[in-house]
C-alpha cells in the first residue's frame, strides 16, 4: 500500500488546514448573526480534525483518529447546548444579533 | 518549504487533492460570505462533505463516514432546524461597523501570514519520502480496539457527556413556565 502522503505531502495538508482556521476566525468576527458565528466555530474544528488525520497519517498512528472521535462528540454536545440557548435567546429578545446582546454590560 | 507541484505530471490523486481543496475553501468562505443564513447552512454541508473526501483520500474510511453521519447527519439538520424554528431566512441582518469588518479582514490576512510562515519555516520529521510499515493502523477492527482498551475512561465519559447535553438541551429549550 502506498502512502498517500507521498504524492501530496503534510505541508499541502497543513496550509489547507490553516487556511481553512483562519476563515473560521474570520467568519466569528465578521458577521453578527449568532447561527453563523456558530457555523465558523464549526469550521475551525473541521479544520484542526482535518490535521489530526493528516498527522496520523504521517505518523502511522491510530491515536490521531481516536482524538477526532473525542473533538466529534465534543462538538456535538457543543451544538446541541450552543442552539438551545440560541433558541432560548431569541424566545426573549425577538433576535440573535450578537451585537444586542450586551444585558451584561454595566 | 512549497515544492510548485508540476501540473503536467500531477498525478489523479494530487488532482483530486486540488479539486477537493479547492472546493473545501470556496464552500467555506461562501458560509460566511452569503446573506440568508439557509444558504449558508447548505454551503457548508457541502464543506463537510469535501472534508470527508479528504478523509477517504487519506484512507481514513471509517472517520469519513463518522463525519458524513456526524457532521452532515446531526449537526447540520440541528443548525436547519433551528433556521427554520426561528424563521430567519431573511436578509435584513445590520452589518457590523466599517471598523469591525475592516479590523476582521485585517486579522484574517495577519493570522494566515504568520501561521503560513511559521509552517514553511517548520522541518519535516521524514524529509521527503514516507516509509510505509505495513502496519493496518486505520481499520475499524484497530481502531475499535484501540478505543475500548486504551481509551476506555475517555470513551465513557464522552457517553456522560452527551447525556448530560442532552438533559441540558431539553431543559433549556423547554418553555418556562410563567410564575405567579
């Protein structure tokens, strides 16, 4: 069986997985509609998944997948509590722009 | 550092990884990009599903199919469902100030710079070839042994966890009641 990694190599893996980081940061600061700040958060996991399975690749190891499992079920847990307090938001205030909701604010 | 792979002589798989990049990052700046949030939602199915193919050229079959299951099966039907309960696919949604935007742009392009630099300056533990042990280090079989011998604790408090997401999800999305 041949190593996909000679053919493509770990550094194409890691600027895909950095660039696909940096539009997540990018999503979470540029817009105010709460859902999508959640879809970036999303995405920057996706990405740092992606490495993990690139590394374990690289390194002929299974523990990589193993910790992808681990940052899966977190991230579903993450969702689920994420979009009920979403829910929970906009049953008070009529909206989930981020930027109204500043009740903390002294 | 960048080795310009040759385009004349790529080889099915680097195209493919191209193909697939490409629409990864595309479908990833479009969930941003886009107004009604529906879109987005749908855009970014389609990059978790260009992700899976990574997964699969990287010969991890059965982390492909947990994330399509994952991913696309439970995560994205939440995040529509929620759209869709809130009755928000409408594009009436304020922009940030110029500033804010301006300043997200600027971080965007700083951060990939240095995290870029830093990679390119990184070395490589094998340079250039990737010796192959053999070894089966990616199959269901290994990997579920690996998971119900050496990771057991974690592997049970992940279960924990979930329940306890979704005692929380219930009880926070229940209606209230109005106290008198």
């Amino acid at each position: 069986m041949d190593n996909i990694l000679n053919q493509i190599g770990i550094e194409n893996y890691i600027f895909l997985s950095v660039i696909l980081f940096c539009i997540g940061v990018f999503g979470v600061l540029y817009r105010r509609n709460a859902i999508v700040v959640f879809m970036s958060i999303e995405i920057m996991l996706n990405a740092i998944n992606l490495l993990f399975a690139a590394f374990s690749t690289y390194h002929q190891d299974a523990q990589g997948q193993i910790f992808v499992f681990f940052s899966m079920a977190v991230a579903a847990a993450e969702v689920a509590i994420g979009l009920a307090i979403l829910v929970s938001i906009f049953r008070n205030m009529g909206t989930i722009d981020v930027g109204n909701l500043k009740n903390l604010k002294g | 550092m960048i080795q310009i792979p040759d385009i004349a002589n790529a080889t099915p798989i680097q195209i493919l990884f191209c193909v697939l990049s490409v629409i990864t990052l595309a479908t990833a700046f479009l969930t941003i990009y886009s107004k009604k949030p529906m879109h987005n939602a749908i855009y970014l199915v389609i990059c978790f599903t260009s992700i899976s193919g990574h997964y699969l050229l990287l010969n991890a079959q059965f982390l492909a199919l947990v994330n399509l299951i994952v991913y696309i099966g439970a995560i994205m039907i939440l995040m529509l469902f929620t759209i869709m309960l809130m009755n928000l696919n409408k594009e009436n949604e304020v922009h940030k100030p110029r500033i804010t935007r301006l300043g997200a742009i600027v971080v965007f392009c700083l951060m990939c710079l240095v995290l870029i630099a830093m990679f390119m300056n990184s070395k490589p533990i094998a340079d250039g070839s990737y010796d192959v042990t053999g070894e089966d280090y990616q199959s269901i079989q290994v990997l579920g042994k690996l998971l119900l011998n050496e990771y057991m604790v974690p592997f049970e408090f992940a279960s924990v966890l979930l329940l306890v997401a979704m005692i929380g999800a219930v009880l926070l999305s229940k209606k209230e009641k109005i106290e008198k």
